[in-house]
C-alpha cells in the first residue's frame, strides 16, 4: 500500500513540472525595474531579438508603474513580433521622450515605432514632451509611430499636440479600444484601415492664448478600402475651435459614428476642415452624433465644398451617412478573418493573471 501511494504522489509531482514547464514555454515574461528607461529599453531589445520570426510566441513586457525617462530619445523601435507591452495602469506607467524642437518632424519624433506584427500594447501613457508651443513653424512630435500590421492599443494614453498617432502603413490593420489620444492639428494621422472603438479624443489649445483650430485628422487612405472609422468615440474639447479632420492625399477615408460631442457649439460649422493639403476629393461622413445628454445632434444634411488650400480643385459632397450606409462600417466587413476584439479580451485576461503573478495589481 506504502509503494502505492509512493508511486502515485511521483506520477502527480510529474504532471505538476510538466504543467509548469508548458506554462513556462508558453507565456514568455520579460519584468522591467521600476521606473528604469534602460531597463525598459533593454527589454526591448531582448524582446526584439527573441520574437524576430512573425511565428514567435507570445511574448510579455510587464511594466510596473513610474516615469520612464527616454530624454531626448526617438524612435525606439519595437520590431519585434507577438509582443505584448503592458502598464501597469494607464495613467501611472508614462514613458515619455522630449526631443530638441530644432528635429520636430513626423518621423523622427516617436517615443515608440512599432514595425512588427500582432504588436498588443495595454495599460500606459505615452508622451511626447516636445516644446510644441516653441516650435516654429511646425511642432510634430508623435508619440506612436505605427509601420506594423494588427497592432492593438488597449487603455492606451498619448500625450502630443501635432500628429500624435500615426499609422504609417499604407495597408495596415489597426485596433484601438478605450484609448485617449490627445493634440491640436492632424494629431491622428496615416494610412490603412484604423478602428477606434469607444476612444477618448481630447483637443488641446491650438495656441498658448487659445485661439485658432484643432484638426483632429488628416488621412490618406491609398492601399485599403475602409480607412478610420471612430466608433462610440467621446470628443472632449479643452479651449479652441476643432473639427473632425482634413485631406491629407491619395484617396482620404473617414468616418465617425454615434459620436458624443462634450462641447458641440465648438464644433465647426462646416464640421470637417475644407480646405485640403494635397486632394480635396475625400470620403468623410458622421452618422448618430450625440450631445452628453446622449441626444442626437447629427444634421439631417451638411454639403460642404472641400478645395486645396489655394481654393482651387472644388468638390461638393454630403458628409452625413444614412442609416443604410452606417451599417456597412462592422469590425467583421473591415477586419475579415482578424476579430481584434476577441483577441483584445484574451490578452486582457492573459495579462491580469501576469500582473498578480508578478504583483503589480
């Protein structure tokens, strides 16, 4: 009976290392020191490494709250694939970069360019601390460059003023749900396919005095059929005049539904910028635009005559959807096979457990 017993408490000790050998193989941890940059950057890079292949494992940068201090840093690139960048709030895990003024430019700024794939990020602020009211002309400064394919951003904050998040991939396929991005002119600004579901979209001051009008986008669509499409999103606007976006060039495609609009008398009247930079010609509509109270606020017409900035190339189009053309924008008709959302809660889930694992809930 003693040998038994002794025979079956080894088969059980044999299970449990294998199961925690097969836990350890599937879930790869990297655990960054608490507000160290180096060490965040070193994680980066180890993650960059490991994850090369597009087949790699998933792999966990876990990120404890605190301030991590890029300085004067650009363009941390996480090439990696399958990485999961993690906070551990949004508000209290900030990794921020202030460049020189005299480099502002939309792509030599980015606290973070993502160029991998399947690239998750969830629970942190980025910033981008660049002196925007010093910079003359311009004060681009973007906090996440994206070249990658099916990132998804997940209680994501990003602090800029001008082009703060750029998809910069003319075929890619984005998800945001739940993120706050903030700025003043083109601040959400690229290519590809970008759906952004119950976001919070915050206009800063144009200018130190308050004048002045924000752009919240400036897209250009070429290589994907959909564009950005902003739905359940909130527009919280600080002081100036803003928006909905303008053309950027090639075929710009935008769209915004059941919208809330916390300052609608700050909207302008014409609702989209109609002066283009490059084309005039777009594809901007807004449909169940909503007031804080939740009630419906959308115009039953708004016919806009969008030209290039010299006023020349006119095009005259309607910019409110009917219902018909509203039930067209689906996570399953823009996406296909990718179900973000699907994958956005089994990550959510995969990353709770991490963080009680390793103590930083």
């Amino acid at each position: 009976m003693h040998t038994k017993l002794t025979k079956m408490k080894q088969i059980l000790l044999m299970v449990a290392c294998l199961t925690v050998a097969l836990a350890t193989k599937a879930q790869k941890v990297i655990v960054v020191e608490k507000s160290s940059a180096q060490s965040l950057l070193d994680a980066i890079s180890r993650a960059n490494a490991e994850n090369a292949d597009t087949l790699s494992e998933r792999l966990f940068i876990l990120i404890p709250d605190g301030l991590y201090d890029l300085g004067e840093t650009v363009l941390t690139r996480i090439s990696g694939h399958n990485v999961a960048v993690i906070g551990q709030s949004m508000e209290g895990t900030i990794i921020r970069n202030q460049p020189d003024v005299k480099i502002e430019s939309i792509s030599k700024t980015a606290v973070f360019q993502n160029r991998g794939r399947n690239n998750y990020y969830q629970d942190l602020t980025l910033k981008n601390d660049l002196d925007y009211y010093a910079a003359v002309p311009d004060g681009r400064a973007v906090c996440l460059q994206d070249k990658g394919m099916r990132t998804i951003c997940n209680r994501v904050r990003m602090l800029s003023y001008q082009d703060t998040y750029y998809s910069d991939n003319e075929k890619c396929q984005h998800y945001m749900q739940d993120t706050e991005i903030h700025g003043t002119i083109d601040f959400i600004c690229g290519a590809g396919d970008v759906w952004f579901e119950r976001c919070r979209i915050v206009t800063e001051k144009r200018t130190l005095g308050g004048d002045g009008v924000n752009i919240i986008t400036a897209t250009r669509t070429s290589d994907t059929p959909w564009g950005y499409v902003f739905n359940r999103c909130t527009i919280e606007n600080k002081v100036s005049m803003f928006n909905y976006g303008r053309s950027w060039h090639t075929d710009p495609r935008c769209v915004w539904l059941y919208t809330t609009l916390l300052t609608p008398e700050k909207l302008e009247p014409t609702r989209f910028e109609d002066e283009g930079m490059k084309i005039s010609s777009n594809y901007f509509k807004e449909y169940g635009t909503m007031d804080a109270q939740g009630r419906n606020i959308t115009p039953k017409s708004n016919v806009v005559t969008f030209t290039l900035r010299d006023h020349t190339h006119p095009f005259v189009a309607e910019t409110i959807m009917s219902k018909q053309e509203a039930k067209q924008y689906t996570l399953e008709r823009i996406f296909g096979d990718w179900q973000p959302d699907r994958e956005l809660k089994t990550l959510e889930k995969q990353s709770k457990k991490l963080k009680k694992q390793y103590k930083m809930n």
